[in-house]
C-alpha cells in the first residue's frame, strides 16, 4: 500500500501548523484512496539547525547521528509526502528547510503535494518550497491547497477551514496518492542501475 507522510512545517512553540496538518489526515482518511497517511511531526524528530560537515548525499546514508538515521529511515518508508507550511516573510520556516537538508536520496523520485497557510494564503511560501523539492528530485503536484489565517482560522489560532476547500483538497489527495504510485517503478528502476 501507497505510504504518504503529511510534514508538519513549523516548530514554534504557539503554531497551528499541526491542526491543519491533522484536519488533511482526517479529511485523506475518510477519502477513497489506496494509500495510508502518517503525521509527521518535525518539531519531534530531536534534529537541530542543520550543520552536518559532509553533504547528506555523500553519506550512503551512514549518519553521524541516530536523530538524522531516525529521520533518514521515516522519510526513506513514503511514497510521498504533503507537507503543510506556513508562510514567514515570503517563504516556507528554516526548520522545514533543515529538516529536508539533512537528507539527500530519500526525498528522491517521489510525489508530494503542498499545503500553505497565512495572510495571503502562504502563496509565496509554497513557490519557495516548490522550487527546493524539485531540487531534491521530488514532483510536485498541482492542486495545492491554501488557508487564510483570515477565514480559515478563528482568531488566527483555531483551524476552521471553510468547506469551498473540500473539492480541492481531494484533488491534491488524490494527484499526490497517483504520482507516488507511479514513481515507485522509477525508484525500483534507480534502484537496479
């Protein structure tokens, strides 16, 4: 079965980050999708500020440290992903962007799609994370889903997400669940040369 990891994309200590994230596992649960959905929660993967001396992709995937093999084994068991960021002063937070730099091959070949949240719908923070997964080999999808931390949060710290955002949703859900299918004859391909 189809593994799709939803990545939490903030680890302030007042965020809302893990109730959308929550709200789209319930909302992928409930559709009818062969695939399963794990939250994954950056703030407990016990990773710092990313400042590792070789290159993850030099590695082999031998880790100086259990947190980033941890990590390393999660991230290397999807299919693909949804990550769920919100928008700092026009890009996605520093620690979504350390968590994907303390890997190299596991991100690769595989589907995600984006969700984005904040005044203007984190717009400008789902660009900039767009344009780094595509660096790191990984296809993302179109739809994509975007919150106002006007209209979709009560007092900008309740998730209440307006219902206009269902059909769109299942159409990422869904895309992401495809692409991840399809990428894994490209992975067993890579996997052979």
């Amino acid at each position: 079965m189809t593994r799709i990891g939803i990545i939490t994309g903030s680890t302030r200590d007042v965020r809302v980050n893990l109730q959308v994230a929550e709200w789209i596992k319930d909302f992928a649960d409930n559709r009818d999708v062969d695939a399963t959905f794990e939250i994954v929660d950056i703030k407990e993967s016990g990773l710092g500020r990313f400042n590792e001396a070789i290159p993850p992709l030099m590695t082999n995937k031998e880790y100086a440290t259990e947190e980033q093999s941890t990590w390393s084994r999660k991230i290397d068991s999807f299919d693909g992903f949804i990550f769920v960021t919100p928008e700092y002063n026009k890009n996605f937070p520093s620690g979504l962007k350390d968590h994907l730099d303390y890997l190299g091959s596991e991100w690769h070949h595989k589907a995600a799609g984006i969700v984005s949240y904040g005044s203007t719908l984190g717009i400008a923070a789902s660009l900039a994370l767009r344009t780094t997964l595509s660096n790191l080999k990984i296809a993302t999808v179109e739809p994509q889903g975007a919150f106002s931390l006007f209209n979709d949060f009560e007092n900008m710290a309740t998730f209440k997400p307006m219902e206009v955002h269902k059909p769109r949703f299942g159409e990422m859900i869904d895309d992401v669940v495809a692409w991840s299918n399809a990428l894994k004859s490209v992975r067993k391909e890579k996997a052979l040369v």
